[in-house]
C-alpha cells in the first residue's frame, strides 16, 4: 500500500506496481502542482493508465509514497454513464453537497447540455456522452483533474470541440490536469507541460512556453514535436517528418 505524505496537488516518489512478474511502475517520481496542464505519453503498456489509477485512489497496491491533497476527479475513455439513469441524474451521482441540483445544473450548462440534462445516456452522441463525462467531473469541483485518454473515441471534428472545452473549463477553475493520451499534438495543443513514461519512469519532459492558441506549424513546436517523438521511440523518417506527428495507431 502507498505511504501518503503532504506535498502539492500530488507527489510521487518511488512508485511501484507490478503485475504478476511484470513491473509496469518502477519507482517513479513526479510532482504535480496546482493549477498546471500536464501531458503524459508512453507506448502502450508503460503504466500510463496504472499511474492514474493510483492517482485517483484506484489501486491500493502500488508501493511508494504517493500523496493527493485535495479531492480528485477522473474522465475515462468511456464516459462510463449508468445508461438506467438520465443525464443530470449521472451527474450528480454520489455528489455529496449540500445542493447537488444547483452544482449539477451548473456544470451542465458550463458543458453545453443543459437541454440533454433529461436525456438517457444511449441518446447522445459521442462528443454529448463524454461532456457529460467531464460535467460529472467538474460537478466534483476537484483540484486534480485525471484524463484518461478522453478524446480518443471522437472524429476528428468533434475532437478539436472538445479540447477547445476542457481548455476554457481549465482556464477557469484552474484544477490541475494530468492528461494521458497517446497523441502528441493532442498534448502539444493542450498541456503545459509534456512527460514520457518508459520503463516505469519519467524518462522525458518538455515544458511547452507557446501561448495558446498552438499552430502545428510554429517552430518551436515542430522541434517539441521531434523530441517527443524521438523519446518515444517513433522515427521521423520514412514519412513521419518532424511537422507530422505520429497517430496513435503509429505511435502503438
């Protein structure tokens, strides 16, 4: 079980996980402090998921010293919403304030759904389905807000929507965000700062001084781009030229 200690918004050191006679966390540090936009990348099977999932107070079996202050609010790739229950009721599931409506009303509209708040779950489309997903996090009003690949299940269009959204939901309630995704020009366009996780460790980090909002085309991007590749293990040759990121299927 991890030891917890007080440090900001969450403090990781020494973190370990294994799976069987697999280790996927092997002592890994990191810091997260409040307010800040944090990309995680990794292949595959790195441990992306599993270091959220012991963010979250998900997995009581990793070992170090681990410590969330505050509460802590998580976005799946699923939007994961009981589909027996409507909308504004998924929201305020297990919300314990003292005026759960109000709070959830509130995130409704900051989302865009407050027309959809009586609507089943099966009704709404993707991009509705995975801002109901965020409302229910935001209704938590967290100061660490975890992203477990969000967007990856959205077109393109819909996509760009809804970066645009979490992006002026951060801008004002300023939670600490740590996104895990598999795209780089998803955390190039979103974070603060980009970190790449290879063999249980933070083996990368680029901190991204480009005001919003990032073109692709902005040189100093173009260079970020070529570094996170390259820590990734993806080669620019051969078609992946610095000015086009890999997708997902090609960083996998």
């Amino acid at each position: 079980m991890a030891t917890r200690i007080s440090r900001r918004v969450a403090t990781v050191r020494g973190l370990t996980r294994g799976f069987g006679e697999r280790t996927v966390l092997a002592g890994l540090d990191l810091d997260i402090a409040h307010g800040e936009f944090t990309a995680l990348l990794g292949r595959s099977g790195s441990g992306k998921s599993t270091l959220l999932r012991a963010l979250a107070g998900l997995d009581g079996a990793a070992e170090g010293e681990l410590e969330v202050t505050g509460s802590v609010a998580v976005a799946f790739q699923e939007p994961r919403l009981v589909p027996w229950k409507r909308v504004d009721a998924n929201i305020a599931l297990g919300l314990d304030v003292p005026d759960p409506g109000e709070r959830t009303r509130r995130a409704l509209a900051e989302v865009g759904l407050t027309e959809r708040a009586g609507a089943w779950p099966l009704t709404l489309s993707g991009g509705e389905a995975q801002r109901a997903s965020l409302a229910r996090a935001l209704a938590r009003e967290p100061e660490l807000l975890l992203l477990d690949e969000p967007f990856s299940a959205l077109d393109a269009l819909t996509r760009i929507t809804v970066h645009q959204l979490v992006l002026r939901l951060w801008a004002v309630h300023r939670p600490a965000v740590l996104l895990v995704t598999h795209d780089v020009d998803e955390a190039l366009a979103l974070a603060d700062r980009v970190l790449v996780l290879h063999e249980g460790r933070i083996a990368h980090e680029e901190l991204i001084g480009v005001a919003r909002p990032r073109h692709r085309d902005h040189p100093d991007l173009t260079s970020l781009r070529t570094r996170l590749l390259t820590a990734l293990g993806v080669s620019t040759d051969a078609g992946l030229t610095p000015d086009r990121a890999a997708t997902p299927e090609e960083q996998r």
